[in-house]
C-alpha cells in the first residue's frame, strides 16, 4: 500500500466533467484549480519531486476520500469512497491527494461501495 496526504478538498469545483483523474503537470494542477471557487492560490506541488496528485470528483450529494492506493496487477489501484457532504455544497465536492512516489504505471480508480 502506498501512503497518501490530502493536499486539497472542498465542497464545491465547477470541473466541467466530475469524476476520477490524475493530475501530474503544473498546468494541469492550475487547470484544475481555476476551477475551485476560491481567490487563494493553488498551494506549490513540486513535481520534479515524488508526486503524483489525484482528484477524485463526485455527485453533489457526497464527498469523495481516498481510501487506499496500491500496485495491482501492473496499474495503481486507487480506491475512494463517498462520504455525505455538506448541505450547502453546490457543484461537485473534491479531494486531491498526493503520492509520496512517482507513479509510472496507469492509475485505476475503483469506488467502494
């Protein structure tokens, strides 16, 4: 099992396509961010260093988290569930998390349910 730390997660995102994705450039990150409704900015992720952040975005009505990641059968296998999110949360919630370690294998994202 690789050990994961939650760089981001909020109640809203307006990505114009909810779900699971990695994010592994500078671009794409800021990307990403530009579609939170926030005026902060993005906090530093260093990907010249190990790292391989996710974001896993879900239905209004709950809140994804990152339950485990792990080497499975030549992918990395990402599993999340869906906690309840706030009432007020419009948009879809999200949580980004980082990987200590470069992931070079194909990242899979499997829902517990």
């Amino acid at each position: 099992m690789m050990r994961h730390a939650v760089v981001a997660q909020g109640p809203s995102s307006r990505h114009a396509a909810p779900g699971t994705f990695v994010i592994r450039t500078v671009e794409e990150w800021g990307a990403f961010w530009n579609h939170l409704p926030t005026r902060q900015a993005a906090p530093p992720i260093d990907f010249r260093r190990p790292s391989s952040p996710l974001s896993a975005s879900d239905a209004p009505a709950s809140r994804p988290v990152v339950v485990s990641v792990k080497p499975d059968r030549g992918h990395t296998l990402v599993t999340w569930r869906s906690e309840p999110a706030p009432a007020s949360s419009a948009g879809h919630p999200f949580t980004v998390v980082a990987l200590p370690e470069v992931v070079t294998t194909q990242m899979r994202f499997e829902r517990q349910q």
